[in-house]
C-alpha cells in the first residue's frame, strides 16, 4: 500500500494562535511549518530586553484560564517552570493571573517544542495555484506552496493579504482592534510606598495600566522597572507621534498621578503596538476564507484575553485535522 503524504500546512504568525494551531498539528502527527516576520515568539505576548540586561514585559502582562483546553495548558506551562501565578500587591480579586517566567515571552514556550519554526519571514502575498497556496515571503525572495494555510496575524494584516476575498475581508473590516503605547521605565531607586496607584487599571489619565516588574514572580527585584500602558483612546489619538514624544508624554503623566517625587529615570523607551486590544470580536474562533484550505485566527476572533487566542489557535487546527480525516 502507497502511504499517502500529509498535507503541507503553513501557519502564518507566531504568537499564542498560531504555536497552539501548530502545537495541536503535530500533536497529531502532522508537520506544519510555523513563519512569523520577527526572531521571537509570542507576537504580543513579550518581553522586552533593554540596556544592561534590563526585562520588560511590554506587551500582555497576563493571562487568565477560564475554559477547560487552556486551564490544561496552563497547569502544564506551571509544572514545567514556564509560567507563574501572579498575586497582585492590591489584592486585586477574580481569575487566577499567570506570567511567564522569568518573562512573559516564557508562556509559549511549551507550545513551540519540536516545531519547525522560520523566524524573519514576512509574508507578502498569498496566491492560489493548481498546486495548492503559494506564499511570497519579503526578505528571502523565495516562495512556497501550501496544501492549508492558517492566517494567526492580526486582522488588519489579514485583511490586507486577502484582497482577492471580499467575502472575507467584509467579515474582516467589522473586527476592531484598539492600538497601545506601552513605555518602559527603569529608577534608580525604588518608589516610596503608596508613590504610585496599586497595580491595574488608572482612571482619568492616558495611562491606563502600571505594573512594576518586580511585583512578578521570577522577576529581579533591581533595579525598580514600570511598565506602562496607555489607554486605547489616547493611544489612537496619538499614535503616529514619534516614540520619544509618547515616551515624554507618559512619563508626564506617571509623575501627575504620583504622591510626591519619583526617584530619578535611568532608562525610558516606548513601543508601539498597533494591533492590541480587541474591541469588537469577529464573534467566532476563527474565519473559513476558502473551504477549509485557507483559514484565519487569532483572539480577535474572540476577544481580548490570550486564551481567545489559543482557542482560536486549537479550533483552526481541528478545522484542519477534521477536513482530512
């Protein structure tokens, strides 16, 4: 008997989505490859290396498990020394919080075991032949060809690849994702107590979220490092400003909600994130854009917690383990 050769299946992104999918792939005996346009994993679920060795986990600063798939995962990611709880300093109540340790970028890393994975592979166009999907990719030149693609990019960028669907693009330009600035500080003392407002959100400021690094687990304590977030509002309104203008700015603002003077800034860097928050889901785990063959996820298929985007990671990998049987 000729033993028939599974099908080549390419999962564009590597954040949450996208490793689940591929995870869930090979899990089952198939060899998907994962592209994704930077080095590292875990698209928005980052950390952030500064000057001296300094972290920043300048992305997502968390993730809950509410669903039986992802509580699993998570209580696999616990055992195996890549994640956390995290018990805020305010006490803050509700879902378990877990972190990657020693950063955020940890918490995938079970995921990506035994994965091929091609790191600055930015995908350009993808175009169907009689051969399956062909995939043009911006800094090697080269293409390749595909049986099943799976989407994990935000839905903007999805859009912009798919528009010779307009099906699909019409389900896509309903989805709304909110951007964030995200600065990173670094003291060179640790700030008084009750200096700042208590871990979480901040009311009537562009900042919208503080978290000191060391109030983590498996963080250094030193030096004392923040991580900012601004609120979507101000970040839409500011977002094509120059990074060191929005750093100024939030730290402006950091220092208004203050009691008292800070210690003295020995490092301040802001990152953009463009594709953040989701505001509006597309309503389902993922979106079918070409009978099983071409599909597209991620969380804002969901919603705005990681597990939305590993749930919509596992759900495009069983579209594709049921479609070939």
């Amino acid at each position: 008997m000729v033993s028939t050769p599974a099908p080549t299946v390419a999962v564009i992104g590597a954040g949450i989505a996208g490793l689940a999918c591929a995870s869930r792939l090979a899990a089952a005996g198939m060899t998907p490859v994962v592209f994704d346009k930077s080095r590292g994993l875990g698209g928005r679920i980052a950390t952030r290396r500064g000057p001296d060795g300094l972290t920043f986990d300048h992305g997502a600063q968390f993730a809950t498990a509410r669903g039986p798939a992802f509580s699993a995962y998570m209580r696999g990611a616990v055992a195996g020394g890549a994640a956390a709880g995290w018990d805020l300093p305010d006490g803050a109540s509700g879902d378990r919080r877990y972190v990657g340790t020693p950063g955020m970028s940890s918490l995938v890393r079970p995921l990506a075991e035994g994965l091929e994975i091609r790191g600055q592979h930015t995908l350009t166009k993808i175009e169907r032949t009689q051969d399956g999907w062909q995939l043009a990719f911006a800094e090697t030149g080269q293409t390749m060809v595909a049986d099943r693609v799976a989407l994990c990019v935000p839905a903007p960028q999805a859009s912009a690849l798919l528009s010779a669907f307009p099906q699909a693009v019409s389900a896509l330009s309903r989805v709304d994702v909110a951007p964030c600035w995200a600065v990173m500080i670094a003291l060179d003392d640790v700030p008084a107590p009750g200096a700042l407002p208590d871990t979480g959100q901040i009311a009537d400021s562009p900042i919208a979220w503080i978290a000191p690094e060391a109030s983590k687990p498996y963080r250094v304590a030193e030096p004392a490092r923040l991580v900012l977030h601004a609120s979507p509002e101000w970040s839409r309104d500011n977002l094509e400003r120059p990074a060191e203008e929005v750093a100024r700015l939030l730290l402006d603002a950091l220092n208004s909600l203050s009691k008292g003077s800070l210690p003295a800034t020995t490092h301040v860097a802001a990152h953009r994130w463009r594709y953040a928050k989701t505001q509006v889901p597309l309503g389902r785990p993922f979106l079918d854009i070409a009978d099983g063959t071409l599909l597209a996820g991620g969380d804002w298929c969901l919603g705005a917690r990681v597990e939305c985007g590993f749930d919509s990671g596992v759900s495009l990998a069983d579209r594709i383990l049921h479609d070939i049987g």
